[in-house]
C-alpha cells in the first residue's frame, strides 16, 4: 500500500480531557503497532549491512496501513554508522523537541547512539497509551504536566489504570507492560535502555517478568522550560 493510502500514527492519538484520554485503537491494535515499530527499529539498528539511527521517531512518522502495520517513514535526519560503532558524532541536536533524548542535546547525559532511538521510542508508545501527548501545559499541578512522570505514580500507588481504551483484564495487561516498557526506554543514562531486540522481548513476553524501573528520567519544572532530573 503506497504512503497516500497511509494514516498517521499521529491521528489516533486525540486529546477529550487529562483524565478521560481519548484513543481510537484498541489494546491489541497498539500492542500490534508498539511492537512493529519496535521490529522495524531493530532491523534499523541490526538488521542492516551498516547502522541506520533515524533520530526522528515521533508519531508524524509511523504510518497505518489499514490493518495498522506501521511503517517508519521520513529519513531526513537519519545518520548511518559503521555497525561495530556504538557511540557516533554528532554536531548540534536532531530531531523533535518532545521525543529528543537528553544525550543528544546535551553529550553530559552520555555519548549518542541508537540508545537515542530507543527514548524516543518509549515516548511514542507512552503517547499511544495515553491517547495524549507526553506535555500537558494545562494540567492543575506540576505533577500532571508530564504524563511519564503522572503515569509512574500511578504505577509506584498501585493505582487504576483507567484509560477508555481498557476494557478487559487482558487490555489492562497489555497496556501496563506497554507502560513498563515505554519507561525503560525512557531512562536518562542511554545504558539503562533496552535494545529494541530486547523491547519486543519485553512486548511479547509476560508482564510478570517485568519490572517497573526506578524513577530516573527527565521530568519538567511548572514552567515546562526547565528539564530536571528524578
């Protein structure tokens, strides 16, 4: 199916209210396309003669077919690296303010490598479970701004996850592990990141054998402007 024919990842991920997110995919429709994202990624990273990092994995470039496999699209600011080669070099940042990772705007956080797609990665699918995205500038409370650091919380408490998209034990599964996963690619230190090969372990495997990690990912000041770190 050519690209025209294609939707955008972006166009299933609405916003009605902070609290009653809406998301037109079912559970099983996001985990499908959580872990062909995570595929393709793979196959970017290692599955290639010489190591594409896309540097641009935000929702505008995940097309849907009509039986959402998604397609990784828009190359533009894609780098190619000799496969032996984990850490590359890189002149200013790249990519879109949401979905960067910290090491490639700023090299203390650590050297830059397919790592970088990985947090950006953990982004999207943190959007596609919260049918929203990541920033909230309208939230009552800090806490609320960003919905990684809203949704770990929830986690931490034990809380209910209440997301319309849930409609049986199995979707509350699926969208916990998604969870889980999407805040390990989130990490700050790239070495703390799974390698995608690792995510769609992760993605197709038991949510008993995951653990929530530890709290250790940028969060945002209530002036949105100012990252910190948990």
């Amino acid at each position: 199916m050519s690209s025209c024919q294609m939707d955008l990842l972006k166009s299933f991920i609405g916003e009605h209210n902070r609290l009653m997110p809406i998301c037109q995919l079912s559970c099983k429709a996001l985990c499908h396309i959580a872990i062909g994202v995570a595929r393709g990624l793979e196959y970017l990273h290692r599955g290639c003669t010489t190591r594409i990092l896309h540097f641009d994995i935000k929702p505008h470039n995940i097309l849907l077919d009509e039986d959402f496999h998604p397609k990784i699209s828009d190359f533009g600011l894609s780098k190619i690296c000799p496969g032996k080669e984990s850490i590359i070099s890189m002149l200013g940042a790249r990519g879109t303010a949401g979905y960067i990772a910290p090491e490639v705007f700023s090299r203390n956080f650590g050297g830059v490598s397919y790592k970088s797609d990985v947090y950006s990665y953990g982004m999207v699918i943190l959007e596609m479970v919260g049918g929203r995205k990541n920033i909230e500038v309208e939230a009552n409370c800090t806490s609320e701004i960003y919905f990684p650091h809203w949704i770990y919380k929830r986690l931490e408490l034990n809380e209910e996850l209440a997301f319309r998209s849930i409609r049986n034990e199995g979707d509350k599964e699926m969208i916990r592990k998604m969870i889980i996963v999407g805040l390990w690619c989130i990490q700050t230190d790239p070495s703390n990141r799974p390698s995608m090969g690792r995510v769609v372990e992760m993605l197709e495997g038991s949510l008993e054998s995951l653990q929530v990690p530890a709290e250790t990912f940028l969060v945002f000041s209530s002036k949105i402007t100012s990252p910190v770190i948990n």
